[in-house]
C-alpha cells in the first residue's frame, strides 16, 4: 500500500548523528558532497548515508531517535484524553513498526521481550484506533481542515485522511442521485 511507502522516505531522508571511527573521505552525491570526516568527528547525515557508511564500515549510529514502549504509552496516554489529533512526527509509524520487528526477532529468545512486544501492540493499537476515530470524524466534515490540523497528519494518516473523504464524498453523491459515470 503506497501510504506506508511515504512514511518509508521520510524515515530514509531524516538526519541521524553518527561518529566517525574511520577517517572519511570526500564523497559526492548527486549535487551533495560528504566530506572528508575525521575519525571520532561526531555529525548528522540524513539515515540512508549512515546505513551505508555503516556497512563500509565508516560510521557507528549514535542516535536513531526511535522508539519505545515508553513513549508509544505517553502518546496513547495523551491521544486518548484530547479531541485533537496529538503531533506525530512523521516518521512514527515506521519506527513503530521496526520497533515491533526487532522486539518479534528478540522474542524467540527472551520471554520478556514477547511481554514488551505485547504491550506495545496494545498500546500502538490504542493509538492507532483513536487516531483513526478522529480522522474520519475530520473527513465528515466535507471540508478542508485547517493547516494546523493537517500538519498533525502523519503521511500514513493523511492519504486515509484522503481516501476516506473521496470515498463519503462519492458515497454522499450517489445518496443525492449525483452519481458521475
């Protein structure tokens, strides 16, 4: 589905600070240039360069910014308790679904892992359906929510946000006896 392949380039362009633990030479990229890095220089590259430098064995990845049960609860927490849409970044998504993969793999080997992959399914879940609640009740409205609205929207949630419009608004259409085609 091309609403996950969204939320997949926003991760693979968002910048990830890594240390340099092999001097780095001057690399060209298009346009771009990288470089030349010393060793144990510490700097943000967008994520795709660092997995890259990491597999030629240039970089370690300092932070990834990911997340985790802790913070997968305090969203549900806050979701749950406001008629607004709580900002995402947009990027939640597929962190939550890597998260989910490495706690899957870490599970075939630790029981306690299998708990916090469990709780965090029920927590991803309390979020997900909340925030679908208030997308469709946004999309009912027939009209465009304000900017600030919108910008809450993680890329996921706004081609659903989208479809599920198109689809009432054709829905409505037909009630009327308006149908096109």
């Amino acid at each position: 589905m091309t609403a996950f392949l969204c939320g997949e380039l926003f991760y693979d362009v968002e910048k990830v600070r890594v240390k340099v633990i092999k001097k780095v030479p001057e690399i060209k990229v298009g346009d771009e240039v990288l470089g030349p890095l010393d060793q144990n220089q510490e700097v943000e590259v967008e994520r795709w360069i660092a997995r890259v430098l990491k597999e030629e064995g240039y970089v370690d990845i300092i932070d990834e910014r990911s997340v985790d049960l802790s913070l997968i609860s305090k969203i549900a927490w806050k979701e749950v308790r406001t008629d607004q849409l709580v900002p995402l970044e947009p990027t939640f998504y597929v962190k939550a679904r890597k998260y989910l993969k490495i706690l899957n793999e870490k599970a075939k080997v630790n029981p306690e892992a299998l708990n916090e992959k469990r709780a965090v399914e029920v927590k991803l879940t309390d979020v997900v359906n909340c925030r679908v609640q208030k997308i469709v009740s946004l999309a009912l409205t027939g009209t465009q929510p304000p900017r600030e609205v919108l910008d809450r929207l993680t890329p996921e949630e706004k081609v659903l946000f989208n479809e599920v419009r198109r689809l009432i608004s054709r829905w409505r259409q037909a009630i009327r006896g308006e149908e096109n085609g």
